[in-house]
C-alpha cells in the first residue's frame, strides 16, 4: 500500500472532517457515469447513422487538434471488458447514454436491430454483474437526418422523441427500473444553438429560444411515454446543469442584478417549466420571446411528476455586469483571471458548489428526491513507468463534493445517489480528448485500461466494507473495517 498527499486547498471547512460509506445509508446509490458519443466510437458500424456530432467534428476548427470521436474509448467492442471493470471495482450503478442514431438511424420509422442488440446485450451483461444500468435517453447526439428537418428547432421534434422513446422502452422496458430523459438541455441548446460551439454549431437566439421551448415540451413527453409503458415501480428522471452562481462583488447592485439573471438562465431554465413553475421570465426578460413558440395548450404539456431529477455540477460561477452582453448584461468572471485553482477546463475548483445547487433544487416545494448524476473533474495525468496514474488532485476533489453531499444529506436534503464523471477517460466535444476526467485512465493508441488512484479510492470507499465483509466471512472472521474518508491535510491509501 502506497500513501499519496492530498491538495488540502481542495477542501472547504464545510467539508466533515472524516465520514464513511456508511454514513449515506444502505440505500445510497453510487456509481459512475458515461456517455455514447464520447465512447462508443463505431460511428458508422452496424446500420448506425450519422449524428449531429458525427458532422460537426468534420467541420474545420470546431475540435480542438481536429480530433474525432470515431474510435473514442471503443466501447462498442469493448464493452464486456469495461463491465468485468466495474464489477472488479465494485461499482454497482452504471449510468450511460443510449445513441438516437444507432437505434433508429434516420430518427424516425424503422428500428436498426443490430443497434438496439448492442443495448440490449450491455443490459444483460450488467444485470449478469450485478450492475444496475441507468440509460439516457439523449445525450445531445441527434440524428443527422433530423437535423436536416431543422433539428431541436422543428417542433416536430417532439413527436420524433415520443416515438423514440416508445421504441426503446417497448424493447428495453422489462429490464431497465430507473431512467433518465433528456442530458443537460441548457448545454445542448446553448452551447449548441445561441453560441455556437457544439453540435450543431448555430449562433441564433431565435434557435436557442426555439430549441429551449422544444426540449422543454420533449423533456416532458419523453417522460410520459415512459410512465405509459413501463412498470409502476419504474423510476423516471431527468437531468439538469447547475452551477452555483455568486456576483463579482457582494455589494454591487448591477453585478448582483447580473447574478440573478445569469442564474435564471444557467440553473432555472429547465427545471422550472418541470415543476410547473414555467419559464423564469421576470427574471430574464429575453425569456418572453419564448411566447412566439408556444401554442395554446403547452403551459400544461410542459411539467411531468419526475421521480428525481439528475443534479450536474462542476464547479461555480463568478457574474459581473457586463455592457458588451446585450440582452443578459452579465458575464462570468474566469477562474483564471480570479486566481484560483482550476481544473484543465478552466473551471474553478469549489467543492460546496455542489451542496449549494442540491439546496437550491430541493428547496422548489414540489421537488423530488435528487441525485447527484454527473460530478468530477480534469486534470493533467501521467501513466508513470511503474503503471499507475498518482491523480491525488482528483481524487482530493472527489471526496472533497462528497463530503459536500453529506453535508447537504446531513441537513435533510433528499439526495440518494452520487455518480462520478466519469468511468474512464473519453471524448470531451470541443475539447477533444486532452481533459480526462476519468477514473480509469484510457491510453488512447492501444485502448488500455488503467485504474487510477483516485478509481482505486472511490472503489475502496464504494465497495471496500462489502469486499472486506466477504473477506471476513470467506475467513470465518467477524472482523470488518469501514472505508474512511481522511481529513483535510492527511493522506490517503490507494490499492
């Protein structure tokens, strides 16, 4: 066993001062999370179709060092392999992303058998493992052909996602008890539609506005078509980007006018018309030319009685007045330009953001119970010759967000699981693949696999009390230790 220092600057005095796997409770959920465009690869392999990420990444300058999602992790090929990982690792829940474009190729009429075999086999083999598998719906991969329709910008999106949905639930339904509908709809519509920078690269508040009002209605529907062909115990979620979102400076009234609509915009957007509230409008007025997209009728299509909501966060934002934003006035203050330790995405470190949006979320008075779906971070790592990947900033702001998830489960905040971003290194969009968020470092040449130090130690603390308690009863020995997070300043033992 080999010690390795952690960044005690990653660590809140919120944070508490030393928990255990234990101190969620038997029911906590835990796992990792991932996507299929970012690891699939097989782009073009077995009847799939092109998706809206498949074109953009062929279009010059949009990725960075040109790379592509083609191969990615290989996951298409490899997946037993990974599975047989996760179990090792004892990680029990595995949230991943079903591809639009492998099920139904021209995202409307016939289903591809070969693409929903492959779900169907990475189902089984979960369940074969003792791994609870957790689809997505969409992961922001859209079928080229639709987008040739206009995309999330044609109405008629909703009825295609309705249909999609039927299809894989009729299909997958028997085996599958929890599922998510949409991933991140502010990401995909924003990054996607109003700046330009993911698929499908449009730059155009009247798409982004159109988009939002689309996904919104799709968020819902996808959600009771589930609800209509499933099991009653079924669990039906979706999920949602947050970050914590505090003004430049305290006692500014513009910057906190500022913070207040970038919030509104980057927290409130989506999960709001879900719970019936409807778009938060007072507070972005920019949000009322949504009216030129809703039809009568929609104000009661737009909410769905999820069973949790996904929370994703990875960081906070900073918001100062800003003229040069026409419409919002407000920009984000970057980590860099602030002074404070950031990840390779630029992002600042701050764990209790993850405590404040769990808050937020759960304070909404018909809220229901919340998971944290996606939290993690990128760092530089190296594959030293000894093979291990010593990630301790990783691992030091892992156990840093969830003691800030025990802090907010501590204050009677109904949140039951934690799923890490993500299981192994992968395709990060606009960013390629130098950001490895990963617990398992990929070696992207040869596609090997390398638990790294801090896969080592979520895997200690997931599963560490369930496989030391088989070790004892294999032993015939009523001794058991608990897997203990370690105060800031300590260290922290890998396997």
């Amino acid at each position: 066993m080999s010690s390795t220092a952690l960044p005690t600057a990653f660590f809140p005095p919120t944070t508490p001062a030393s928990f255990s796997r234990a101190d969620f409770g038997p029911d906590f959920h835990w796992g990792v999370s991932a996507a299929a465009y970012q690891t699939e690869g097989a782009w073009n392999l077995d009847g799939k179709g092109p998706s809206i990420w498949d074109d953009f990444v062929r279009r010059k300058g949009r990725i960075k060092r040109g790379e592509t999602a083609q191969v990615a992790t290989d996951f298409y090929h490899r997946w037993p392999q990974d599975l047989d990982l996760l179990q090792q690792m004892g990680i029990r829940n595995f949230r991943f992303s079903i591809a639009w474009s492998r099920v139904v190729p021209h995202g409307m009429g016939l289903v591809n058998p070969k693409g929903m075999d492959f779900y169907d086999r990475l189902i089984d083999g979960c369940l074969e493992r003792g791994i609870t598998p957790w689809p997505t719906l969409y992961h922001w991969d859209l079928p080229s052909v639709l987008q040739e329709l206009g995309g999330w910008v044609n109405r008629d999106i909703v009825g295609w996602f309705t249909d999609y949905t039927q299809r894989v639930a009729a299909r997958l339904g028997d085996r599958v008890q929890n599922w998510m509908v949409l991933n991140e709809p502010m990401v995909f519509t924003g990054a996607g539609h109003l700046l330009g920078i993911h698929a499908p690269g449009k730059r155009s508040l009247g798409a982004f506005l159109a988009a939002t009002h689309h996904a919104t209605l799709a968020q819902a529907e996808g959600g009771r078509a589930l609800r209509a062909m499933l099991p009653t115990d079924a669990q039906i979620g979706t999920t949602f980007s947050c970050s914590y979102v505090t003004p430049w400076r305290a006692d500014h009234a513009r910057d906190a006018r500022a913070t207040r609509r970038a919030d509104a915009l980057l927290n409130r957007l989506f999960v709001e018309p879900a719970l019936g509230l409807g778009y938060p409008v007072a507070d972005v007025p920019l949000l009322g030319w949504l009216e030129r997209y809703i039809k009568p009728g929609d104000e009661k299509k737009m909410p769905f009685n999820f069973d949790f909501l996904g929370v994703q966060n990875y960081t906070r934002e900073v918001v100062r007045h800003s003229p040069l934003v026409p419409l919002l006035w407000a920009s984000l203050v970057g980590a860099a330009r602030r002074g404070v330790p950031h990840t390779t995405m630029g992002w600042e470190v701050y764990p209790e953001s993850i405590y404040h949006m769990l808050k937020k979320f759960s304070a909404y008075p018909n809220a229901p119970r919340l998971l944290v779906t996606e939290n993690g971070a990128a760092f530089p790592d190296t594959l030293t010759s000894d093979g291990r990947v010593h990630d301790a900033s990783r691992q030091a702001y892992l156990q840093a967000c969830i003691g800030q998830v025990l802090r907010a489960r501590q204050e009677g905040i109904p949140v039951d699981g934690y799923f890490a971003w993500s299981f192994t290194d992968n395709f990060e969009w606009a960013e390629g693949y130098n950001p490895r968020f990963g617990l398992v470092h990929v070696e992207y040449e040869t596609q090997r696999r390398t638990v790294k130090d801090s896969g080592k130690w979520y895997s200690e603390f997931v599963a560490g009390e369930d496989r030391r308690q088989a070790q004892a009863a294999r032993a015939a020995s009523t001794s058991s230790n608990q897997s203990v997070y370690l105060a800031p300043g300590s260290s922290a033992s890998s396997m």
